[in-house]
C-alpha cells in the first residue's frame, strides 16, 4: 500500500483562544490542551510515520515535538507551508477583520484566486510557496513504490484547506463549510498523473457534500471560534 500524505493542523494555540488572526511566524505557543490535543492526534491510529514535518512557526513545531514524543520519529521543520499571510489584518479579532478574511478566502474557493488580503497573500502566492513542498515529497517518496509509509505534516488550517482543495479537487463550498479542528487532518494519497486524491477531511470520509444553504463568512463571525481553522 502506498504512503499517504496527512496535513494536520496543529493544537489550540493562545492565539486561537484569543480568536486572533495570528498568521506571521513565528506565532503563539500551543496552550495546556494544545499539547493534549498532539499527543491525542498520535496515540488514536496514526500509523508510525516515515517523515514528520512541521512549518516555522512555534505552534506547529511543539506539535510535531509531541507526535514526535509519541511515535518515536524525529521531526524536522520545513519552510513554505506556513499559514496564509494575513498581512494588515494580523492579530486582529475584531468582527470586522474576521469577516474581511472570510470573505476573501471564500473568493478564493469561488476561483479568484488572484485576489491579495490587504497587505498580505493571494490564493496564489500561498499555493506557489506551499505545492512545491508537497510536491518534492510525492516525487522523492510516495511515488517510489518502495515507500509504504505515511508523512506527517504539522501546517496550519486555512492553508491546509486551500491546498488540499485545489491539489485534490475537493468541492470549495465543502471546504468553507468544513473548518479543521485543532490537531485534526486532511489526509491526501497519490493517484494517477501526478494527482491526488483526498481520502479524509478531519472526521469525513468521501464524498464532501456541502451543506445546503451554507453562510460561511456570516457563521465565521457570529460562531466566536479561531478564524484560521
């Protein structure tokens, strides 16, 4: 059986219970129940990975050090697979920023994804500096049909979600309603023609329907929950 790609989010961090857009590395430390929440994601049914990788940013390293702690596998930081840049709209919790997130990432799931957040990255610019990364894994050990092992990667929420969307064709209004959870995962595996094909979007299994009548920016507002998940 081939090794399968999981992108994990990493757990709660102070910056999420503070509901803060807090995207530039490197970032809040994980909380208490963040560090509980890795170890949880490791001990129920990860298979020992071949890689664990995690971004620059600090919450996602004391992740990986976790499942790291778990499964007896070194973790080791990868650049480009950081959350997407918020840029003038950083550390902001306010309703009005949140919103203005949301409203662009949904644009973004809707095809404009040359659209920039004011003063920070475009769809585009995240999926430039994020593919390659996941690209160069595929190439250098899923598609060697030697590897059977899973890699393990510690990113971020919203950049996770818009990665996996595009690489694996996952509908974008499945993807605005269906938020990750901390140290929840989006698990891709390798098909044919350089593909991929997404086999888990935290606790769902295909196929990702949307839910009818969704308000995504509206419920991202009114819900109170981190805006990065």
């Amino acid at each position: 059986m081939s090794g399968r790609l999981v992108l994990v989010r990493h757990g709660q961090s102070y910056g999420n219970v503070d509901r803060r857009l807090d995207t530039r590395p490197p970032g809040t430390e994980l909380t208490p129940l963040g560090h509980d929440q890795a170890r949880a994601f490791a001990r129920n049914g990860l298979r020992r990975p071949g890689l664990l990788l995690h971004s620059v940013a600090v919450r996602a390293a004391q992740t990986a050090a976790e499942i790291s702690t778990e499964v007896n596998v070194p973790a080791r930081e990868v650049g480009g697979i950081h959350e997407v840049q918020v840029g003038e709209l950083e550390n902001r919790s306010d309703d009005d920023a949140v919103a203005e997130f949301n409203a662009i990432y949904e644009r973004w799931h809707k095809g404009e994804r040359d659209v920039p957040l004011p003063g920070g990255e475009s769809a585009e610019q995240v999926l430039d500096r994020y593919v390659p990364v996941l690209t160069d894994l595929r190439m250098r050990y899923l598609d060697d049909d030697d590897w059977t092992s899973d890699i393990v990667v510690v990113s971020h929420g919203a950049a996770i979600r818009l990665t996996a969307a595009v690489l694996a064709g996952v509908d974008g209004s499945f993807v605005l309603d269906h938020h990750l959870g901390n140290a929840e995962a989006v698990v891709l595996t390798p098909i044919t023609d350089g593909r991929w094909s997404c086999v888990q979007w935290g606790a769902l299994t295909p196929p990702f329907y949307p839910e009818p009548g969704a308000t995504p920016v509206a419920d991202a507002v009114e819900s109170g929950t981190d805006p990065m998940g």
